[in-house]
C-alpha cells in the first residue's frame, strides 16, 4: 500500500513525459533526456493483463507512468504500469524498490509484485524479466 501512495502522489503532476520532451528550448544540456523506446505501438495495461490472465481494472496514472492497473494473479496483488521511455520505466522501479517486493521489467512496462515466485511466473507470461 505505501508504494502505491509514493507512486499514486506524484501523478499529481500536471506535465506529461511527452510534454517536457517537446521543449528543448529551456532545457539543461547538462541534464539527460530521457532515451526513447523503439518505435513500437503504445502498450496498454489492460492487454497485459489480460495476456498475463491478471484480473483487476485500470487505475489511472502513477510516477512516470502513462497508465497503470492493479490486478491479482494467482491471488497476489500485482501492479503493472506502462511507460514512454525505458528511462522512465527504470525510474519507477527504482523509486518503488525502496518499498520491498519484487519487479519485473519488459520493453515499455513494469510490474510489482508481492511474491518472487509470481514474479517469476508474470515474467514468463509477458516475455520479461525479473529486475
């Protein structure tokens, strides 16, 4: 539940990853921007949760998500949110890890999970990996 409130109280930004993206004008050239993923069809929660056979609803956005869903998979709560850039998949993981659990990463999403042997099963169902 805490890393649902340190994930859910940062959605309260206004700017989107997109948004910042687009104006370089006034950006820190010391600072990086974030690396784009490949070129690949936006992912949506519900699609991976429905091939992971993970039954909940969409909850909206959390820290440098796009979308996020809250689901149980095999009676273990799982969160899976998607992002625009592998930077900010990283960043959430990392920020969530301080919280316990364990992660699993694919390209463009992330997902918490309370149990290591969910995780490992949630990772073979959607082709990731155990962080």
């Amino acid at each position: 539940m805490s890393v649902a409130l340190l994930i859910g109280t940062a959605a309260c930004q206004s700017e989107t990853p997109a948004a910042n993206a687009a104006d370089t004008s006034t950006a820190n050239p010391a600072s990086p921007s974030p690396t784009p993923s490949p070129s690949v069809a936006r992912l949506h929660v519900a699609d991976l949760m429905a091939k992971a056979g993970c039954k909940g609803t969409i909850i909206g956005t959390q820290l440098y998500s796009f979308e996020t869903g809250r689901c149980t998979l095999s009676g273990v709560e799982v969160t899976i949110a998607a992002f625009d850039t592998a930077t900010l998949r990283d960043d959430w993981v990392k920020a969530a890890k301080q919280f316990g659990g364990s992660y699993v990463t694919g390209q463009g999403w992330a997902a918490r999970v309370e149990q290591a042997d969910t995780a490992e099963t949630l990772a073979r169902l959607l082709g990731g990996k155990v962080a």
